[in-house]
C-alpha cells in the first residue's frame, strides 16, 4: 500500500505542528523520517495510524482519500503504529496484552483464534525469542514493552506499519536483527516507515529519507545513501563526534574543598549489592562508584538487569536487597544499608542533605504523566503548587513551544525528555542519576545534553549515566559494564 500525506495540516491553539506537508511513502520499501524534537515526527505518525485528527488536507491510501476516526479506523485499514514505549497493561502478562493489542483486527475474525495463536508463536521465534509470554507486563524492560508491542502489531498483518525509535533500547547486534526483519518485510511488499534520530541506521537499513523541519517536509531523498554526507547530516541535526569540555579527563571539583584539599572525594559508592527480584533480572554483589569531576558510565541491557539496577541506586527497588551505599560531600557523609528500607527518592532529594537529579528511563510514568500539566509536570517538587513563571522559565531553556496549561500528552517523546532534563538540573544538583538521558533526542539535542552533563561535572557534580544505548563512551572518565547481572570496570 502506497500512503500519501498531501498538504496535511495540524493546529493547536497557541502553535502549527504541522504546516501544508506533502510527502509519499510507497509500498515495498522503508523510510526513514527524521528531524530534531518537536519538527512533527509523532504528529505525522499518530495522524497516518488515526491516533490524532488532523485540520486540513487528505491522507491517500493508494491514491484514495481516507480519514480515520480512531486507531481502530486505521488497524481495519491495514495500518498500525508501534510506539518506542508503548501503553500496555501492566497487570496482566504478555500473551494477554498481544491479544488485547489485536481485538480489532480483521485477521483475528478471519482467521480465529487458535490460528492467531500459533501466528504469534511464529512471530515471537522469529522477532523476540528471549521473550515469556507468561510474564506480567509490569516486569518487563523498554526493549521487551516494545517488542511486546510489535508482535501484536505483526499479528494484525499489516500494509503499513510505522515503528517509533525502534531500536533506541537495542545494542547494535540486536538493531542488525531487527531491521533485517524488517527488510523481509519490505521486499514482501509492506510499507514501512522509520522514526529514528540515529543517521547511521537510516544510511545502512532503509530506502528513502525523509526530514522534517518546522512541520513541513525539508528534505527527501529516494536513495538514502545519498543522505550520508556530512552536510547532510548538519541539516539532520546531528553532529558527527560529541565533545565535552574535555573528553574523558577528570575535572576539579569547583563546589569546595574536596581530593586533597580536605583528604577524601565527592563521590557516591554502592558496595555488595545483591538483588533477586522474582520476574526481573537480578544482581548478584556489583560494586561501584561514581566521583565528583568525572562522568561514570554504567552500560548494559535491561535482560542483564539494567533496570533492577536504576530501582536500586534511584531507591525505587522494593525487593529484599543487601549491600551498602555511601554518599559523601564535603558538607555531609551517609552510610545506608539497603536491606533496611531508608534509602528511597525521597532520602536522595530531601533527606541525605545532597541535592540530587533524577533522570529515569521512563518518562511517561516515573517522571511525568500524560495527564499532568506541563506547570504541574514542572512545579512537581514545590509541594503541588503550579507557578507559572517558573514553569516557563523552564520550558524557554528547554527550548520548546507550549504552554503551561496543556497536558503532557502533547509532548512528543523528546520533547517531554528535555523538560524532565530541563527540571531536574534546574535544582543545582550535586548528584545526578541520569538514566538513558539521550533517549527521544534529535542529535543536535543530544549533543547539547551530552556537554550539559560533562560541564556539570566540571563544576563538581557526581554524574551517573545508566544507558542502554549509544551515550558516548569516549568521554566518560569511568565505565562499567553491566552483563547477566555482574559489573566490571572496563580499563
């Protein structure tokens, strides 16, 4: 199926995301369709998959006018949105949530139920084979959220299917797997359209390129090895190193007396911490820590238990756990056992006396909610009260457009992850616990964000980054690597 988007347009009351955009994605191919934060990527995929109305203009499905009420609409249709997070039921398994996913779809009517299970068997051996379809949901990692996702999307045997960042929670083994998949998919004649920021994966695995500015089409390539110029690459938004004031050096704590002015580090340090969580990965006596004028590293994937660890050192982790954690400043020192329960967020932000960032690796729910305001997403530690001047202070260094009283479901992803970042630094911290902070980023954001963190560290700050994905390593003073539960220290 061919899908057209011609002369579409989409308002809100104070902003235009999307201005007269014309373009074509044709059947038997994949497109890749990139542009920085809030140029319209997720408001074009949520208009084609009938999850947002649009103003003007028409959508043609093989050059015929089409209008979808509803995601329902758009799934009879044969076109289906798979979300880089994606909303699922937490409180029931995975196989439930599949089926959920394809209540609608003409497949399941036509061909039954018992057939459609054995599809999915297929689809889960072929695209996610590590994944238990009898696991709650709630213990799921991003990557496995997501691929929960598209198997139900697969199940539905689209024409067109449109992937949002589908490989930002994936190492790169994983990334060759799944866009050699989808290549299968392309040559057997689906439509298949790529939400990335990674320019890399554009130039190797799709066919065509698409880049949004500003709500309308800017550039579009037929060949996408054509895109991979370096000019081209600046239009795109993104920069081809990322620097830091100074890569990978340590930089001296500006905050106070600290090394060998007052005989110790800034530092934050977790020693012997065991963690067997029932339906999520474990760690098993991981010992680590993270000094003032360094940036530290942790990378991993959430199946080697990524995410226990963020629950553990953002205190979030309700499990039995052992080990110790010790903060210290100049000012003030904390030795917290973990077993016994105190160390949680609010310690960290209120209690241990050291001002501290959160980051988490979900956004939508752990940092924010699409429900809120954004005055009440950013006012969130002044006691529930929403001051304005404030929450707009914040959104002009975010450097986005929208106001406070909209909700958060009007962010896209990147849009919502510079606010987060925008709030949490905004506090002056001493500790940073930034947990897949380039995630939804356009490259030019990352790289801004990247230098953010490393100047922070120039100032003092204890800097920790959890990531899954492509935080560069060439800048971090100290990196750990996080494989089936066990830490070590890379040299």
């Amino acid at each position: 199926m061919d899908i057209e988007l011609s002369h579409v347009s989409k308002q809100y009351l104070h902003k235009t995301v999307l201005d007269n955009l014309s373009v074509v994605f044709q059947g038997g191919r994949i497109h890749a369709l990139l542009g920085e934060n809030g140029t319209g990527k997720s408001t074009t995929a949520a208009i084609l998959s009938g999850a947002l109305p649009f103003d003007g203009g028409a959508i043609l499905a093989d050059g015929k006018a089409v209008r979808f009420a509803s995601p329902r609409d758009a799934v009879e249709k044969g076109i289906l949105c798979v979300q880089q997070r994606p909303l699922l039921a937490d409180d029931i398994s995975v196989k439930e949530n599949i089926l959920l996913g394809i209540e609608y779809s003409t497949e399941v009517k036509k061909d039954g139920h018992k057939k459609i299970l054995q599809e999915i068997a297929t689809i889960k051996k072929r695209w996610a084979p590590q994944l238990d379809m009898h696991t709650l949901v709630a213990h799921l990692g991003g990557d496995e959220r997501f691929y929960t996702s598209l198997i139900a999307a697969l199940a539905c045997k689209p024409q067109v299917l449109i992937l949002d960042e589908p490989s930002a929670l994936l190492d790169w083994e994983q990334r060759r797997a799944l866009y050699a998949n989808i290549r299968e998919l392309a040559n057997g004649g689906m439509n298949i359209i790529v939400i990335t920021h990674i320019m890399q994966e554009a130039e190797l695995y799709t066919d065509t390129v698409t880049v949004l500015r500003k709500g309308m089409s800017a550039e579009q390539y037929e060949n996408s090895k054509t895109f991979g110029t370096e000019e081209n690459e600046q239009r795109a938004g993104r920069s081809n190193t990322v620097q830091t004031p100074e890569n990978g050096s340590e930089y001296e704590c500006r905050r106070g007396p600290c090394g060998d002015a007052c005989g110790m580090k800034c530092a934050v340090s977790f020693s012997g911490v065991t963690v067997r969580p029932r339906k999520r990965p474990g760690l098993f006596d991981i010992s680590f820590s993270a000094e003032c004028g360094k940036l530290t590293l942790i990378k991993g994937l959430q199946e080697s238990g990524l995410g226990t660890l963020e629950n553990v050192i953002t205190g979030m982790e309700t499990t039995h756990m052992t080990g110790t954690c010790i903060l210290q400043t100049a000012d003030v020192k904390h030795c917290v056992h973990l077993k016994s329960g105190k160390f949680s967020p609010a310690f960290l932000r209120k209690k241990s006396g050291i001002r501290t960032a959160l980051i988490p690796s979900d956004r939508t729910f752990r940092a924010s909610n699409p429900q809120l305001t954004i005055g009440q997403l950013l006012c969130a530690m002044k006691k529930g009260m929403v001051d304005n001047a404030y929450a707009e202070k914040i959104i002009k260094r975010a450097d986005i457009t929208i106001l406070p009283d909209e909700t958060a479901a009007a962010l896209s992803g990147g849009m919502l992850q510079r606010l987060i970042i925008a709030r949490e630094l905004d506090t002056d911290p001493q500790f940073i616990i930034a947990c897949e902070p380039l995630q939804g980023l356009d490259m030019q954001t990352a790289d801004r964000t990247t230098k953010l963190l490393g100047s922070l560290a120039a100032k003092g700050c204890i800097v920790l980054i959890l990531s899954s994905s492509e935080f560069p390593v060439e800048i971090c003073s100290t990196v750990y690597t996080l494989e089936g539960g066990k830490l070590t220290k890379e040299d």
